[in-house]
C-alpha cells in the first residue's frame, strides 16, 4: 500500500512583494524536492491582495515541513516570508 502523504494548504503574508517571492521560491522547488521530498502543488496570491499568498504542497510528514522551515529560515525571509504565527495558517489535508 503506497505511503499517504499530507497536503499542507498554507496561507501566508509576504513583505517584498508577490515578483520577489515567486522567484526565490520557484528557484528553491528543486531543492524542497530533492531534500526534503516536498513537491508544490500550487502556489498563488489572492487576487485583491498580492501580498497574501497560497501554497498547496506535499510532504512526507509534518516533521519534514518543520524541518525544512527551520533549517531554510534564512532562505524563507529572503523570499519576504513573514515568519510571525499571526501571519500564516497552515491547515493540514488528506492527500
């Protein structure tokens, strides 16, 4: 039987703009795959506000997203990222 997989839907606030963030965190896809088996599934802003972004993404385990944020922090703040708890919801799926 094939392994479930969580699908995190996170929606956070960006501080340098929506161009800025999209091209750290497209140039970090491979990276989140090949380390950490992360995949993206989608990614996006809200229509009537840029700096509010939507990410649907696989992970092998809540352990390895938690891992990912904390040894890339550097990598998620020079994206813009706003690492305050009130400025992102996660909320966690079936695959």
């Amino acid at each position: 039987m094939e392994r479930m997989m969580p699908t995190l839907v996170i929606k956070g606030k960006i501080t340098r703009g929506y161009d800025h963030w999209l091209k750290v965190f497209d140039e970090s896809e491979e990276m989140r795959n090949s380390k950490y088996g992360i995949k993206c599934l989608y990614r996006g802003h809200e229509i009537d506000d840029p700096d509010t972004i939507h990410v649907v993404m696989f992970t092998p385990s809540m352990e390895t997203i938690q891992q990912h944020m904390e040894n890339d922090a550097d990598l998620i703040a020079e994206a813009g990222g706003d690492p305050s708890p009130e400025a992102n919801e996660m909320v966690i799926c079936s695959d």
